[in-house]
C-alpha cells in the first residue's frame, strides 16, 4: 500500500504534466501537410527554396524574385495551414515591387522536423538569412518586411526582435499565449504550466522600425482586443486599420481597400532613404 501510495505520488502529477505538454502543442500548433498546389498553378514563376536552420533541419519555401526589386517581403503564416494554402497570399504581394518568401514552418508542408517555439525561432532567422543572402550575390541592400498572420505574427515580432527589418505588418495576432491560455483556459492554470510563451506583449514596445497592426472585430479564435493591446503597447513609428471577416478569412480576401494600404506601407519603406 506504501509502495502503491509513493509510486501515485509521483506518476499521477507526470501523466498531469505529459497530458498537459500533449494538449499545449495541439492547442497551438496544427500542422498541415496537405499539397494545395504551387504557384505556377496561379501563373507564377517561382524558385523552391531550401533552408537550414540552427537546429539542422531543413525547410521549405517559394522565392519569388524581381529584377527590378525594390525590398523583400518574408511571410510568416498561421498555425494550422502552409503555404500551398496561401496562394491567394502569393498572388496579392506580388503585384508589389518587391521580392517574395513565403517558408513552412518545421513539422508543416515539405519542411523537416517538429513546431515548438524555438523551432519557430530558427525557421524565421533561416528565412531571413536566405534573403540576405541572396541579396549578396546581387550586391543589394534591400528593406525587408515581414507579414505575419495569426501564429505568423508572432513569429514575425520574434524575427524582428533577432534581426534588422524595416517594415512589420501583424494581422490577427495574440498578446502572448499564456493571456490566451488564462481568458479561455483559466483553469489549467496557463501562468504557471505554460512553456510555448510567443510573448509579442513584451516585445513590440522595443520595436521601432515601421509597423501595421490588423485585426478584425469578427475573429472568433484571437480576440480583437489583443490585436489592439498589442497596437497600443508597440512603439512609435505604427499604424492600426480594422479588418473585416472571421479569422483567417479577413485580410486582403475580405477587407476591402487593406491591399491597398499595404501597397502603401510597402512603398513607403522601401522608398524611405537608408
């Protein structure tokens, strides 16, 4: 009985704990492997861009180039598609003066390895460094923006926390997943189990290069008020504009003029002097 009692003791607060580890992963991250197409299926001419990452894994990509570019844009999406899902993305942007790379996150679409946090971190630094290095070859300094959408956002403010940009745009996004766990999962006490923090909250107020923040009223899976915490709590240079649509649904699908005002926040960055 002793025995018993002990052994309960320390199994029952492990499976606890692995249960929870279990449902903290599912809850933010779905990764997707489905195939929906490549660019060329909407008339674009593209590159497969390959990546290591710090980790020694490899992930996958489209890199879009213009000859007469005049910035880059990296794309971070959300968490439960990839980038054969956002083609609508592919098309938009590049109607832009700019280059375009789109990259899968670890464990999604043809990239190796597993999602986590620190995963999501040395994806967001492999993309960037393909980008400088591409500009390299080309003998380029470029700007560099980076959109995130949902999840993508926070890895984006993670991105541009680590290296230099010029330009962030941050649809739909969180505060931090441990203010998520605490308004829709309070009582499996997120504050104190929580590991994957995404802690933009904390961030953006450091951030001082040119910033969008979007988010729609109508989103049911991150509450609007986040989206505005986050605008509120950033630093000056940034801008706010209010989208319309569910989650995932809303951009530049379902906002009428927000394309619009992203080609001018492009424009503006990448014509601003360096």
């Amino acid at each position: 009985m002793i025995y018993t009692f002990i052994a309960a003791l320390f199994f029952v607060p492990l499976l606890i704990y692995v249960l929870f580890r279990v449902a903290e992963f599912k809850l933010i991250y779905e990764p997707s492997r489905l195939d929906a197409g490549d660019p060329s299926s909407v008339g674009l001419s593209f590159e497969d861009a390959w990546m290591e990452t710090g980790n020694g894994r490899r992930i996958h990509g489209w890199w879009f180039e213009k000859k007469e570019a005049r910035g880059t844009i990296i794309h971070c999406h959300g968490n439960a598609d990839n980038i054969t899902q956002r083609l609508w993305f592919a098309e938009q942007v590049n109607k832009l003066p700019v280059n375009v790379l789109m990259y899968d996150y670890q464990g999604y679409g043809k990239s190796e390895g597993r999602p986590g946090l620190q995963a999501t971190r040395h994806d967001g630094i492999a993309a960037y460094d393909f980008v400088m290095n591409k500009q390299r070859k080309r003998e380029e300094c470029l700007p560099i923006i980076v959109i995130g959408q949902s999840l993508g956002g926070a890895t984006a403010i993670e991105l541009a926390s680590e290296r230099e940009v010029q330009g962030l745009i941050i649809e739909s996004t969180f505060t931090s997943i441990k203010l998520m766990g605490r308004r829709f999962y309070p009582f499996l006490l997120p504050g104190v189990f929580t590991t994957i923090t995404y802690d933009s909250l904390a961030k953006v107020p450091h951030l001082h290069m040119r910033k969008l923040f979007a988010h729609s009223r109508d989103d049911r899976k991150i509450p609007f008020d986040m989206g505005r915490e986050l605008y509120e709590a950033a630093a000056e240079p940034k801008q706010w504009v209010e989208l319309q649509g569910g989650h995932g649904e809303e951009s530049f699908k379902q906002t009428q003029g927000y394309f619009e005002l992203v080609e001018k926040f492009v424009m503006t960055v990448v014509n601003k002097p360096s």
